[in-house]
C-alpha cells in the first residue's frame, strides 16, 4: 500500500471515528436530558404524593374530630354515632344532620324532664299512659337511645306511620327518615 493511499485511509477512518464519536456524543446528550426529564417528572410525582398524602391524613383527622364532636352532642359514643350515622346515610340523613336531630331530641327529653313541657308534652299525655312509660326511662340516654326508646314506645301504641311521624317530627326535624331504621326495636340497625 502506498503511502498516499494509507493517509487516505487514515483520514477516512478518522472522519468516520469523530463522526461516530459526534454521533455518541449526541446520542449520550439526548440520554442525559431524557434522564434529567425523567428525573424532574418523578421528582413532581413523588411531591405531589407527598402533599396529597398529607392532605389526607389532615382530612382523615378533622374528619375524625368531627365525628367525636357530633357523637359528644349526641350524648353518645363515637362508636355508638358511627353505627348509627352509617344507617342513617341510607336514608338520606348525613351525619351533620343526625347530630342535629339527637341533640334536639336530647333537648326536648331534656325539657320535659325539667318543666313537663315542650315537644315531648304530647307524648306523655297520649302516649306514654297507653304503654306505661315515665320520663325518668328518658333520663340519661343517649340520643341514638332516647330515640330508639321513643320509637319503640310509638310502635308499641299501635301508631300509624303518619302519626308516628307527627310525634318525631315535633322532637327533631326530619327524624320520619329514620323510622326504617327504628322499627322493630332498631332490627335495622343491628
């Protein structure tokens, strides 16, 4: 070989090595910017997990001290609440709104007690002779058990739903959603 013809074949070779290396070079860059993308998604991933799950455990907490805020106005046990306020959502009633309704309740048992009058006036006067029941079986229960007492002694009268309604719905608005659940000595709860 000559060596005009080696030089030439040097130089092709070195052209087509610093080619390849610029093709690597460029190829390596493309990786590295991929990498740095990937980098950067997973890095937004993971703090969006990060804040996302802190938002729950924050949510989970309120949602926790609510429950014991409105199982406390219910004279009742967080438990006792919960139980009651699951069956109470099949029914449309959430658990704000049966916080609302045993407190009321609570109040006017409460009422009575005290002054013999208020919404449970009727009751004892119509009802409680028939069944033989005294306000001091209202005396410290809780609101899910003053209501299902109350219920039960309805029943036990022989009332229709209408007028088992006219009686609860003078305790605590929308408490005629709950009958289903009440009915039975709360069989429906159980």
């Amino acid at each position: 070989m000559a060596a005009g013809s080696i030089i030439i074949d040097l130089l092709m070779k070195t052209g087509s090595f610093e080619t390849d290396t610029k093709r690597a070079e460029k190829a390596l860059k493309q990786l590295e910017k991929t990498a740095n993308d990937v980098g950067r998604v997973i890095s937004t991933a993971f703090a969006a997990a990060t804040a996302a799950t802190a938002a729950l455990v924050v949510s989970s907490a309120n949602a926790a001290k609510e429950m014991s805020n409105l199982a406390q106005i219910s004279g009742a046990g967080a438990e006792e609440f919960q139980k009651f306020a699951a069956g109470a959502r099949t029914v449309g009633i959430q658990q704000e709104k049966l916080g609302d309704i045993f407190k009321d309740f609570r109040e006017k048992v409460g009422e009575f007690v005290q002054t013999g009058g208020g919404g449970m006036r009727d009751f004892f006067e119509q009802i409680a002779p028939k069944v033989g029941i005294t306000a001091d079986a209202f005396r410290n229960l809780s609101g899910p058990q003053a209501l299902q007492l109350y219920v039960d002694m309805l029943q036990k009268a022989g009332l229709s739903q209408e007028q088992m309604s006219f009686y609860l719905e003078s305790m605590a608005s929308d408490t005629t959603a709950l009958i289903p659940l009440l009915l039975d000595g709360g069989k429906a709860m159980k």
